[in-house]
C-alpha cells in the first residue's frame, strides 16, 4: 500500500512546514503597524518600508525566550520523527508499530504546546487593537497535526510484501 | 641546512622585535549593577622586557561627550590618581606593573559613569601601539542576555534525549551480550529455546517493498 506509505510522508512533511513556519515568521501579533514575535518585530515605517528592530523590554522576556526554545525543540523533535520514521521503515522487524517516530511527534506536538500556551497566556493580552497573525494560528494547528499523525504511527503496523 | 634554518630564525627575531609594537589588551565590554565595584583590566604584550619605566595611562570619555579626559597615570613605579574629575576617591590601582597588569577598580558606580574607558600602555623602548578600550554599561537590574535561556532550555532537552537514547542502547546490548554468554556457558555452540526472545532486536528485513 504505497498510497498509505506516501500519505503519512505527506503528513510528516506538512507537520515540518508548519513548524517552521510558525517558528521563523516573525508573525505572531499583528497590528496595522507592527508584526511581531517570537524573535524581533517588523514596524511599517511613514514612507512605507518595514524596519526590523528588536522587542522592546517587556517584563516577560524570559518567557519569550521559553517561546523561542520551545518552538525550536518542536522542530527539531518534528525532523527528527522523519529521519527515525525512515529509519524505522527499514530496520522495524514486521509486525512491530512505529513507535519511537510516534514518540518523537508526540514530544515535538508536546512543545509547541508549550509554547503556544505560554504565549497565550503570558503576551499581548490586554491590547485590544491588534490581531493574532500567521505564526501563532500555524502553531495551533501544528499542536492537532502533530497530535494526529503521532496516533496514526502508533497504529501503523509494519508489513513487508 | 641546520645552521642556515636556525641563523635565519635568530635574524627574523631580531627583525620582528624591532618593528612589532606593543599590542594592549582590555575587555570589550563590561557590565555592573549600580553601586558594584568595577574592575577594568588592561594588559599588555611586548617583544621587550619589562621595564621599570613602563606606564599605564587610563582615559574616560562619557556616553555623548566629545572628548576624554585623563583619570589615572602610573609612572616611574608610582601611579596618580585625578584627584579633581569625576573619579575622585574612586579610583584605586590594583594592578601589578611588574607583571604588565595595570588594571584599576572603580567602586560604587553609577549611571553616570556609562562611557568608554582607554588603556594606554607603554613599555619603553617599545612605545608605539594602540590604546585599547572597554566600555562601561551600568544596569540597575542585569538583562537576561538574549538567547542565553533559549539556549540553555534547547541545550539540556536534547542532551536529556541524547542520553536517554544512549542509555536504552547500552542496555539492550548489555541484556544481549549477558544473555548471549550465558547461553555460550551453558549449552556450547548452541544457544537454544529460552533465550530466542533476544531475537527481535537483530532482525535482517529485505529493503524490498516496505509497506504496511
């Protein structure tokens, strides 16, 4: 069942895209003048380019840089699952689950959790005009892909022809 | 051959002492809390010998000023400090010219004294260098600095998982070898029936076809 085969990489290959998409776009909190977060923020400046400069000094910043770490790990752990998912395929006796590349989807699901619930909770919670961007909407629903396709490995059962 | 090598060695030496200056060394940047006690070192190296004339000069510029002005000398085996500026009372030596150390302690900052301070060394006859500078950043509470937490929190998990994956290898090997050689103790050649469950960590699966 190659079609099988090539959903789950499929899957597997949009889980990383997302992630890192959340992670480097620096596009969690929007306003009409400022995209921001989790590394440094974009002000539209009067004639109309943007300026990169830093965050300025909130309070928070050592959660911001729980953010920033948690993200990456979820990366990280998400590549990780796809190297382990090929290593897998051909070292698994048959019969066996993949269950170590569900393990690590599941730690990578894990820590964008993390991060999309400190930042949630901790950032930008009392200003009212502004919007929450690209990133932190890609970071949620990494959290339920990254979720799903953990379980899926954890039911796949490893079959040769 | 030998002699050539080594003769042109002692004359590149000689060379290399003649034009090479005097190079000064000080920190980059220092960080303080205000009202710590700060120590600015600055050292030197030189092709010479230290000599009883060496001396250490420190100069201050203020954040926005346009000009520095002198706030320490040693000299002649004796160092002065200003007893007018803004260092008055301040200032002490604690460095050891002998050991071409001339660094100085600035005790109880404060926010005024952000700005750059110069290290001026010279060890006669080797005089002509660079001065070196550090810059003063004075804090009422010290920054995290950026990434140094990121760091640490992505640094420690993946050396927690690293180890975890190493110590679930070196288990297994472990049971297998033991097993392996117990079963080589008892029964010869053959290790047979009890001890086939270690069979599944070695499997020979054909690359042909993997699917599910």
């Amino acid at each position: 069942m190659l079609e099988l085969l090539a959903a789950l990489l499929v899957l597997h290959l949009s889980c990383i895209a997302l992630l890192l998409a959340a992670t480097i776009n620096n596009a969690w909190w929007m306003t009409n003048k400022v995209s921001t977060d989790i590394w440094a923020r974009w002000t539209l400046q009067a004639d109309g380019g943007w300026n990169y400069t830093e965050i300025p000094n909130v309070s928070a910043k050592e959660y911001l840089q729980a953010v920033q770490a948690s993200s990456v790990l979820a990366c990280i752990f998400c590549i990780l699952g796809l190297i382990v998912f090929v290593a897998q395929l051909y070292t698994l006796p048959k019969g066996r689950r993949f269950i170590f590349t569900a393990a690590f989807q599941l730690m990578a699901c894990v820590c964008i959790m993390i991060a999309a619930s400190i930042y949630t909770d901790i950032f930008h919670k009392d200003e009212a005009d502004g919007w929450y961007g690209v990133s932190f909407v890609l970071a949620w629903i990494s959290v339920c892909l990254t979720l799903v396709s953990s379980v899926i490995y954890c039911t796949m059962r490893k079959k040769t022809v | 051959m030998l002699s050539v090598l080594a003769l042109t060695s002692v004359v590149l030496l000689g060379i290399v002492s003649q034009t090479t200056a005097i190079v000064v060394y000080t920190s980059w940047e220092k960080h303080a809390l205000v009202g710590t006690d700060v120590r600015l070192s600055c050292s030197f190296f030189s092709w010479q010998w230290t000599s009883p004339d060496v001396t250490f000069s420190w100069q201050y510029r203020a954040d926005g000023a346009k000009e520095g002005i002198s706030i320490f000398h040693f000299a002649g085996g004796a160092p002065y400090q200003d007893s007018k500026g803004p260092f008055r009372d301040r200032l002490e030596f604690v460095g050891n010219p002998s050991r071409r150390d001339g660094s100085i302690l600035i005790k109880n900052v404060d926010f005024g004294d952000n700005g750059t301070f110069t290290c001026d060394a010279k060890n006669p006859p080797d005089i002509a260098g660079h001065p070196s500078s550090v810059r003063l950043l004075v804090f009422e509470k010290v920054p995290v600095q950026a990434g140094v937490i990121t760091g640490a929190i992505i640094g420690v998990v993946l050396g927690l998982l690293i180890l975890i994956v190493a110590i679930y290898y070196l288990m297994r090997f472990l049971v297998a070898r033991r097993v392996f050689s117990l079963s080589m103790s008892k029964h010869g050649k053959k290790g047979k029936g009890k001890e086939g469950s270690q069979q599944k960590q070695k499997p020979k699966v054909p690359l042909v076809f993997i699917s599910f």
